[in-house]
C-alpha cells in the first residue's frame, strides 16, 4: 500500500480543519439562534405581564401566582421566578419605545441584558452599551468592568486628542480610538519604568487588545527599524483590521512632552516607506502616557503632519460618580446632546 507524503497528510489535515470549522460555525449560529428566541420570549412574557398590570387586570401578587403556577407546569424550565418575571417587564417596559436598541438587545445574551438595564441608568447611556457589547462582542465580565471604568461618561466628555492629520486621513479613527485606556490588570507598582509597563502590557495581550478594540490585532514588541544605518525600537506595533492600517505604540511612563511626537513621527515615516504593503492605508500612531495637560496636548497636535493621537493609560478604574457629575455638567452646557 502507498504510504502518503507529506503534501497528502497536509492536504487531508487541511480538509479535516474545514469540517471541524464547519461544525464550530454551525454550533455558534445555533448558540446564537436560541439566544434571539430566548430573549424574543422573555420580551414578549414582559409584555404579556405589563399590559395585564397596565389595565389593572392582575395585581402583583398575581404574578406570584403565575411563577408558582409555571414552576408546577413546567417543573424543568428555569428562570421564571418572580423577580425574573419582573425583570421581564421592566425589560420590555425599558425599550418598548425604542426603535434602535429594540433590534439591540436580541442579539446578546439575557445576562448581558440584565447587566446593562440594571448599571445603566439613562437611555442615551443603555444604548452606548448594547452597540458597544454588540460591536466589540464583550463578554459578560468585560461588559461589566467597561461600565465599572465609566466608558460612557468618558466617551462624551473626555473625547480623543487626534491630530489634524489623522482627523483628515482616517476621519472614522475618532470612533476607534479613546483619550484613556484601562489597564488596572497589569497590577503596576506606583514607581512602574516603561519596561514593566511593556512587559506588563506583551504578559496580558490578550487583555490589553480587547481594551483597544476588537479589530486590532498583535503583529510585534520591540519592533525593529533600521534607517541610515542606526537601529531603532518601536515598543508596540498593531494592525487595526477596520482602518486597514499599521498602529505604531509609543509608551511613556510620565507624563506628555512635545518632543516625543516627534519621535512617533518619524516611527510613521519609517514604517509607511519600509513596512507597508501597497493594500494597506499609512500607519498611525498613539502615544500612551502617564498623564497629559490637554492644552499642551492640542498645541503639539496642532502643527503635527503624522496622523497621531495621544492618550493616557490609566492604572486604576476612575471613579465613576466624579465622572457622573462632570456629565451631568457637560449636558448642562451642551442640551443637545442630551
């Protein structure tokens, strides 16, 4: 019998990964098909209970009699408990007269649902949270901690620092990028140095990724460029799928000084004559820092012909309440928006 080659036992691996990805896709839209329906179920009982209430036809005890009616019918099916049941109106009591986030919520999971109808409190604020958890496909624990680092609030009033060019050459960039990333999981000692900040940031990847965005993928730390004959050392180098572009990080441990755009410009240069293929838009680059002084920040932007932006990492959660009244006061001068 013919012993197969290499090339044939590869081939057959090949074809088995298709099968084996066909299942797996398959799985997932199945997963996703009970989800839509569950959630469909638990829209349409809510609505069931509050139109009973609505009209005066069952009182709340009623709905006490209805879990315990279906925890005897039914003695296998969880769920509808009377706080679940309760949930479930209010669910659809919430976005009933919404027509955006209606299509929202369907497409996650009942927990997530929960989470942001009972941490979200403003409307304007639930659906910046169901696109997002929708967008970026957050799982329930990352959910939680975006809204425990106040992403709303600091969406609407601490928006990115970009420059005039990155504003012009990728203008959807101001949707990708934020003026604060969290990284409170590096558990970084007070008197951190830029090396355990990049250790810190290589360890946890997969962490630090999910905090950029869902689109941006890893391609090199320590990322060598050589120009004129010297060496030189990109800390980061990212590809965001989205933008079709390269993302050169800088990191700085204190806090923003102009000469260090300089540096990111010349990363930019270096990397759009050298590394980019011809598909691909020019590079962009996001100096990560301590801590900046906005004005400083605008002025060395101002002038700057790199598509750049600057913001800061930060290694604790902000506090939210301190972030809730800013908002409140960046309502008060800008109505419109709420």
């Amino acid at each position: 019998m013919k012993q197969p080659t290499e090339a044939m036992r590869t081939s057959t691996k090949a074809a088995f990964n298709e099968v084996a990805q066909m299942i797996t896709c398959a799985r997932q839209r199945a997963v996703r098909a009970v989800n839509t329906e569950l959630v469909e179920l638990y829209w349409q009982v809510g609505a069931y209970i509050s139109r009973k209430l609505e009209a005066a036809e069952w009182g709340d005890g009623v709905v006490q009699q209805l879990a315990d009616y279906l925890a005897r019918r039914q003695p296998g099916v969880r769920g509808f408990t009377r706080a679940n049941l309760f949930r479930m109106r209010q669910f659809y009591e919430v976005y009933r007269g919404n027509a955006k986030v209606a299509p929202l919520v369907r497409q996650l999971p009942w927990s997530h649902n929960l989470i942001v109808l009972g941490q979200s409190k403003q409307p304007e604020e639930r659906e910046f949270y169901l696109r997002m958890a929708v967008q970026e496909q957050w799982s329930r624990r990352e959910l939680e901690r975006q809204i425990k680092s106040a992403l709303f609030e600091r969406s609407l009033t601490r928006p990115v620092k970009v420059s005039t060019a990155l504003r012009q050459s990728h203008p959807e960039a101001l949707r990708v990028f934020k003026d604060a990333y969290m990284v409170e999981f590096l558990d970084l000692a007070q008197g951190h140095d830029e090396a355990d900040l990049h250790l810190g940031l290589v360890r946890q990847l997969k962490d630090f990724l999910i905090e950029m965005g869902r689109d941006f993928c890893f391609v090199s730390s320590r990322y060598p460029l050589q120009v004129g004959g010297r060496d030189f050392v990109l800390d980061l180098l990212l590809f965001h799928r989205g933008l079709n572009c390269l993302v050169a990080v800088e990191l700085k441990v204190g806090r923003f000084e102009p000469e260090s755009l300089g540096k990111l410009d010349f990363y930019l240069e270096a990397l759009d004559r050298q590394v980019r293929k011809l598909h691909e838009n020019p590079a962009l680059g996001v100096l990560l820092c301590a801590s900046k002084d906005d004005e400083v920040v605008e002025y060395a932007l101002n002038r700057s012909l790199s598509p750049a932006l600057i913001a800061e990492y930060q290694t604790q959660l902000p506090d939210k309440k301190l972030l809730q009244a800013k908002l409140h006061e960046f309502y008060a001068l800008n109505p419109q928006v709420g």
